[in-house]
C-alpha cells in the first residue's frame, strides 16, 4: 500500500478520541491523587505510558494486521507462560498475585491476555467459517478462552475472568451461535454463579453481600467507597465544583478515587454534564471500532476490532455501574481514563490492531 493511500485511510477521529481520553485522564488523575505525596509519582507514570502507548499504535497499525494470525498461537501460549510463572511466583497486593514487579514498574500480564484471547479467537473464528455451529465449535472457542482464563481466575482475578468470557460470548455470537445453545450457556452460567460463590475469596464475597445488604453505618470496604462515589457524585450537580475543588476528592473520602472511581471524581469536579461528555467520548471510541469492523476486509479483521470495542465497551459499562451502585464493586477500571499502565498499554495495543484493520479496509466509508 502506498504511503500516501495508508494515512488516507487512517482512523484519526479514533486516535485523536483515544489521545483526548488518556490527556483527560492524566488531569483528572492529578486531580484525584493531589497532596497523596507516596502516589504522586504515578502522574508521570500515566504520562509515559500514554506515549508509549501511542508509539505502539503507530507500529502497530504500520504493521498488517493479518501477521498477527500466524502469531496467534506464539502469543497465547506465551501469554499462558507468564500467567504460569506469575500464579507459581507472583507478588501478592490486596490479596492476589497480578503483577510481575520489574523496578518500580507493575507489569499485569492478564491485561496482555485480553488480546491475546481476542486474536486467538479471532484466528479460530476465521478458520473455522464453513464449520457447522453445533457444540462442538463452541465448546472448541471455549476451551481456547479456557486455556487462559483458568490462570488468570486463579490468581484470583474475577473481573478480568469475567471480561474474558464476556469477550467469548460476544464474539461466539456474532459468529451464529444459535438460539437454543445461547438459553443453554446462560442456564449453565447461571448455575456455575450460585454454585461457585461459596468458593470466591472473602474480599469478593463481601462485595457481593454489601450490595444486596449494604451496612448503613459502614465506616469502612465496599459500602464506603460506593457510598462516598455517590456523595461525590450528587454534590457535583450540572456543572460541578470545579477541577481540583470537589471537596469529597480533594478531602480524601473516596479511596482508590483515580483508580474504580475516577468517574465519581470527574462528575465532583465537572458535574452531570462533563460526566455524559466523558461516556460520550468512550462511546465514539467504541463506534470506531465496530466500523473498523464492518469495513474490515476479511473475518479475521472485522474479529479482531470487534473483539477491541466488545473489551472496551463492558470494562467501561461496569466500571460507570459500579460507580453508580447498580452492580458490585468490581475493580475493572475506566478505559483510558484510570490509574494503570498495564491496562493502558493494553488499550493501545488493541486500538493499534483496529488502526491496521481499518487502513487496509475495503474502500473508505463515513
């Protein structure tokens, strides 16, 4: 491809959404850990990874996507490498191990996995296109969701478990799962739920509990947390109190504020209004890549987008849930917008591959 026909095609309205987020982020997790001396080094964190996340989107969109399908299983069974050793050896914070320490640098390869699974099932789905869509295709994508998954739920690590099957089911989906097996799978999910909650760490199960039976007089935990996010919330009104004002932030009520609830911070200090703008924004990132992959010249590449907004879309859906107390607290972070390097660097890694996608699309389409 030409160089002048590749940057034609180039999504910019995507990059140019997806360079505005991580800005916005960076300001508000200044905001949010302002005065905290022991994290404010995790400002300049968030810069460099930002850049760097942005020098992976160029390589990796100048680099065909399609490369990434002989890969596939390289990358899953080194990503199952790291997840192997991290499980046997990893360091454990809030009581799991999730990270490879490298200095001062928290390296989460389950993050890397999240795209390791969507491109491998990428690769299985677009090999498998004339297969008949019986139990066996699926049970075939499942297992290949498995082979990581089971790693990462043993760390223990639930939420990023729970994105990897809701990726799964997603993309199994859209490929022509059939009704009958879809009341089959929830029927069964269900019922693996209610019987594995007795075998969920205490931190997940108290989660859990205080959202069905919050303690009024929590002091402490989940039920804080959410109901500071909700003080904080309410208190931003329309417009908000202002950048660095809001005094729930600012007063160090909210924990883990540029982290689960940067939201809770962006609507304190921007109110109703910069909170629908900053959902808006993650939307628009999300619509660009489900036109990457309608646009998207084969099925591997169409997989491979749609897989990037599927992830997205739900760790963006639950983290403003739990924000507004709709559903447990969870621990999966506001794409582009919270505190972590690993996640980010993730995010780029994916918008990378639908930037390669879109560029070798079919003719150009607004």
């Amino acid at each position: 491809m030409l160089r002048g026909e590749f940057w034609r095609h180039f999504d910019f309205w995507l990059l140019g959404a997806v360079i505005l987020a991580s800005a916005f982020g960076v300001a508000m997790i200044r905001s949010a850990i302002a005065g905290n001396e022991s994290i404010l080094p995790q400002i300049n964190r968030q810069m460099l990874y930002a850049s760097l996340g942005l020098l992976v989107i160029i390589i990796v969109t100048i680099l065909d996507y399609r490369y990434w399908s002989s890969l596939s299983q390289l990358l899953y069974f080194g990503t199952m490498l790291f997840l192997v050793i991290l499980f046997l050896s990893g360091i454990a914070r809030f009581g799991a191990a999730r990270w490879f320490e490298v200095g001062t640098i928290l390296i989460q390869p389950a993050e890397v996995a999240k795209l390791a699974i969507i491109i491998a099932l990428a690769d299985y789905f677009a090999r498998s296109q004339d297969a008949p869509r019986d139990w066996f295709w699926i049970a075939k994508s499942l297992l290949i969701a498995s082979g990581l998954m089971i790693w990462i739920l043993l760390q223990p690590n639930l939420s990023t478990t729970i994105v990897i099957m809701v990726i799964w089911a997603a993309m199994v989906w859209v490929n022509g799962l059939q009704i009958k097996h879809l009341v089959a799978i929830i029927v069964t999910g269900l019922g693996a739920v209610i019987i594995g909650f007795p075998f969920l760490q205490g931190y997940q199960q108290e989660r859990v509990l205080t959202f069905f039976f919050p303690d009024p007089d929590a002091r402490h935990g989940a039920t804080y947390n959410v109901l500071q996010a909700l003080i904080a919330i309410g208190s931003g009104g329309w417009f908000g109190e202002g950048y660095g004002q809001g005094s729930q932030t600012q007063l160090r009520f909210m924990k883990v504020r540029h982290t689960d609830f940067i939201l809770s911070v962006i609507s304190e200090e921007f109110g109703l209004i910069g909170a629908l703008l900053t959902i808006a924004l993650l939307v628009f990132i999300i619509y660009r890549c489900l036109r990457a992959a309608r646009l998207a010249r084969d099925t591997f590449g169409s997989m491979l987008a749609y897989g990037v907004a599927i992830m997205i879309f739900f760790q963006a859906s639950v983290n403003i849930a739990v924000n507004l107390n709709l559903i447990p607290v969870t621990g999966l972070p506001l794409p582009f917008i919270s505190y972590g390097g690993s996640g980010l660097l993730s995010l780029m890694l994916g918008i990378g591959l639908v930037e390669s996608v879109v560029v070798r699309h079919k003719p150009l389409e607004f």
